[in-house]
C-alpha cells in the first residue's frame, strides 16, 4: 500500500454561502496565480470542481519553480513537445461541516487555502487551521 500526501484539514470561518461557478473558478486561479508568482513559481493554474453528494473536490494543476533559461537548450519544437512544468495538489471541502481538507506540498498548503477561500467564499481568510486531534476527514491511504 502506498500512502498519498497527509492532509491539512481547515474549517470555514465565515457564514456565507459559498459558489462553484466558472466565475468562482477563476478568481481561485487568479489568486493562486499571484500567489505562486510572488513566490518565484510558474502563473500556471487551473482548477476542476468534481461534486459528490456534500463533497466538493477539487483537482488543481498549477505552476513549478521555472528552469533557468540557460538549462533550456533544445529548438522550439521539442519545447512546444515537451511536457508542461507542473504538478498537482488536490483538496476537499465538506458542505455540511464546512471541513476541507488540501492535499499538497507543506509550504503550498497556504496558497490553496487561500486561493480557494478567496475564490469561492469572497474571503481569502476563509478557513483557519484545525489540530490533528479535532480533524474531521480519515487520514488519506491509497
């Protein structure tokens, strides 16, 4: 069995309703975006919304620390090839206890929290931090 990357858990801070649409979706990215740039990463972002039942899912592919130019060689063509410098984080927002949890690299955590608050609660301060002992998801093992 090979275990995925722990969670954090973070629970909503605010009464407002939250909204998935198109207009939602990109102000996450947008704000991540910002996020990733002034941390000397890629502007790469995009952001699925998968519903199930009172779960919300979210599969969001965003930018990497950039190559230096100088370790990019080869001609134009094989760049347009090549596959794109990303990665992927995951997370899961639980309507009815307002839980959600992000499944990403430690330091990265921070950007999607915020980024999904701002996105979809009009609140980059959204959710706060929960203690391991109070979280509300099972650990995640795949």
């Amino acid at each position: 069995m090979t275990s995925v990357r722990p969670g954090v858990e973070y629970r909503a801070t605010t009464e407002r309703e939250p909204s998935f649409g198109d207009v939602e979706v990109e102000v996450a990215c947008e704000y991540l975006e910002t996020w990733f740039e002034a941390r000397h990463r890629t502007r790469f972002c995009a952001i699925l919304v998968e519903r199930a039942g009172d779960l919300v899912h979210f599969e969001i592919t965003h930018g990497k620390t950039p190559l230096p130019p100088d370790l990019v060689e080869e001609p134009i063509e094989v760049r347009v090839m090549a596959p794109a410098n990303d990665e992927r984080s995951s997370a899961t927002y639980d309507e009815q206890t307002g839980a959600l949890v992000v499944r990403a690299l430690d330091f990265i955590n921070e950007g999607i929290r915020t980024s999904l608050g701002q996105g979809f609660f009009g609140d980059a301060d959204a959710f706060t931090r929960v203690s391991p002992s109070s979280a509300s998801f099972p650990p995640a093992t795949a």
